[in-house]
C-alpha cells in the first residue's frame, strides 16, 4: 500500500499536471481564443499555489472577463452548509463575480454577455452529492443556451479512478445533489463526467477538456505531487474526502457529521449514542479496511451545537478495501438502533428540495431507507445497487480518459 503520509514530490516532473497547467502551454490555444470566464474556487491552483484567477489574469495572452463561483463562493466565502451568497467585485482583480449558489445556480444570459469561452476548473472530491459537478452540468446547459463555448480544465478525482459504489440516481430523486444518474462513488475526472453528461443526456454544449498529464486510475490525490487545498470548508484534508462519499449521509439525519469540529465527517455523533455500544454495534458488521474509535465531542456550530455528544471517529486504515458508502449506511443503522425514536430522518427542505427527503435524495432511491426501516440487513440493502452499478460501469467505461 503507498505511503500516506508523503507530501508533494521534489521531482517535478514526477507530479500529475492539471488541465490549468496544460491549457496554458504554448502548443494549446485553448484559452486564448475569445474571452474568457472561469468557474473557481479556493482549490482552483497550479502547482506552485497560484490561483487559476490570478494566473489567467495576469497571462498577456488571455482576456479573463468574468469569475463565477459555486458553493461556498469563488474563494471560499461561506463556511456552513447551504448558505447563499451574492455577487460582488474580486477585489484583486476588479472582475465581477457572480454566484452561482444563490438566486441562481445555472449562468444567465446576462452573466455570460462579456464570455465567448466559460472555463470550469473546480476540484471535485468524488462523490455524486457533491454539489460541483451539477454546477459544471447546469453551466454546460447554459453554454448551449447561449451559444458559448465550455472548457473543463481537469483535476484528479482525489479518491481514485478505479472504484465505485452506491446506487445510481433515479430520476425522480433529481436534486443539486444529483442531476442525472451517477453513482455515488463515481470513479471519474469532472473532465470524464462531462463528456458523459454531454453524450449520454443530450446536453449537446460545445465542449471540450483539457486533460490532465500523468494522471493515473488508480492515485489518490497524495500521489499526484500536487498541493492540497481544501475544496470546500468542511472537506479539509484527503483523509476527510475519502470518508465522504459515506459519511455524508448523516446530513440527511438528526446525527452530527461533524460539522462544528476539526474532522467534519470523519467524526460523528448523537446525545443518545454510548461511543462504547456504537463501536460493538459496528464491529458486527466486519466493514473492511476500517476502525471506530470511541469519543464525546461538542459541536461548535450546526447540528447538537454546544451540546456534549457521543459518537465515534472513523479511522480509515486500508484505503483499497474501504468502502465508504456501505460504511455510512451501517453508520446509519448503528445511530438508528442505538437512538430508537430520538434518531431521525432529516425533513425537507434540503439543497432546494422541499418535498423529498434529504436522505432519500442522497441516495438517489428511497430504497435505502426503507430497506433500513424494514429491518434489511447490509447484505441486502447493498445487494440492491449491484445490477444498476454494472450497467453504469458499461457506459461509463465510453468516456474514461485515463489509464
């Protein structure tokens, strides 16, 4: 198993080169062609930490018009969940930019009056609820709306290309946390899910990707060579990003995912739960490549805030074997046997749904929770994705850029 722990590669010519870096070489003309908009965010660096706003700004050869900004803002305004917020100027660029997590969530004609090229350079994390993918394909909609161009700029999928997992989303559970049918543990590039979204489901934008240099399936994001920077608040480190596409399905519960301390997601917990219990109770479901450890903490802010609390820390040990969605439903059940009537399924509103459950709309089924309700065992409730998994796998394999 690789090393962990190891930062960046001194080598650098070992390291993994993103699509920013690639469409700024001599020989791509990418984005020197019109004017250009960028979606960004904090993560959006090269190498050296540069943001991709100040190095298309300050490139002689690209005219940047326009910054748009996904959740939790184009620098990383917002801290808590599903807080809205506004456009404003870049104060060190005087550029405007525009939200798209507020009043609007997909470019307007107006927003995209001053761009002939939109640009998405955004580092996902791997998980289909992740809210940044739907903002590429409501941006790729919009292109076509208008007649733009659309460039995705590429980054590694920090969790690995190889793996998948989790059901794949029915469409009447469409939501900002899953547009159209993905798995929940996809496995694929922003660059590689764009394509597909283009094809599979007649978005029919003008696109194309800037593909990364080096990257391969099987890296996480600590053998690229390439810096961390947190993509969101609330996902701080590598170790945070491969327990989420599990560990957030507590949002759509009454349990803290750990927000409101330093290891959202990675620790959680509930008033009623004995950390001791908790762990017996996940023990007997033999989850591989993890362990529990016992805790009390008191959340800061968001869910049980300033409340002393028990639950556990998800100690992530074999990343290969891990699998972190099967893991955040017997987290569920856990929480669920230990609580019995003070556990709950979270109402709506949630992500700008207001009728479905915040849960179900996670999971892209109600067949989870049900199956937890009626009593399924893991076994079963995970036997139901197995079929649809293996079709997504099939047409997912069309549109793979890397080895």
């Amino acid at each position: 198993m690789p090393d962990q722990t190891r930062g960046a590669t001194p080598d650098d010519s070992l390291r993994v080169k993103t699509g920013l870096e690639r469409a700024l070489t001599a020989e791509v003309r990418q984005l020197r062609e019109g004017r250009v908009g960028l979606i960004s965010h904090p993560a959006s660096v090269d190498a050296q930490l540069r943001h991709a706003v100040d190095v298309l700004a300050d490139h002689p050869d690209i005219e940047l018009t326009a910054i748009f900004g996904p959740q939790h803002g184009a620098r990383g305004e917002t801290q808590d969940n599903m807080i809205e917020w506004t456009d404003y100027r870049d104060p060190a660029t005087g550029l405007p930019v525009f939200s798209l997590y507020g009043e609007h969530r997909k470019p307007t004609a107006e927003m995209l009056a001053e761009v002939d090229l939109l640009a998405f350079d955004l580092q996902d994390v791997g998980a289909r609820y992740y809210t940044f993918i739907h903002t590429m394909a409501l941006a790729m909609e919009a292109c076509r709306e208008n007649d733009k161009r659309m460039l995705i700029l590429d980054r590694p999928n920090p969790i690995g290309g190889t793996a998948i997992e989790g059901h794949v989303l029915d469409p009447d559970f469409r939501s900002f946390v899953g547009l159209h049918p993905l798995a929940i543990r996809h496995g694929m590039t922003a660059g590689e899910i764009a394509l597909y979204l283009n094809r599979e489901f007649r978005i029919g934008c003008r696109l194309e990707v800037a593909p990364m240099e080096g990257w391969r399936r099987e890296q996480y994001f600590n053998e690229t060579g390439l810096p961390w920077v947190l993509p969101s608040p609330n996902i701080p480190t590598l170790e945070t990003a491969v327990v989420y596409p599990g560990l957030c399905l507590l949002e759509g519960t009454n349990v803290s995912e750990g927000r409101g301390t330093t290891r959202p997601f990675e620790i959680s917990g509930a008033p009623w739960a004995d950390p001791r219990r908790l762990v017996e109770i996940l023990d007997r479901f033999r989850l591989p490549g993890v362990r529990f450890r016992p805790l009390h903490f008191v959340p800061t802010f968001h869910k049980w805030a300033g409340e002393m609390i028990g639950g556990v820390q998800i100690h992530v040990h074999d990343r290969r074997s891990f699998e972190p969605f099967r893991t955040g439903i017997a987290l569920v059940m856990a929480y669920r046997e230990l609580g019995g009537d003070a556990f709950r399924f979270n109402d709506p509103p949630y992500e700008y749904e207001y009728e479905l459950l915040p849960f179900d709309i996670l999971c892209g089924t109600d067949r989870v929770r049900r199956g937890i309700e009626g009593g399924s065992t893991l076994d079963d409730i995970a036997a139901g994705w197995r079929k649809e998994l293996e079709e997504f796998a099939l047409v997912r394999r069309k549109y793979l850029l890397y080895e």
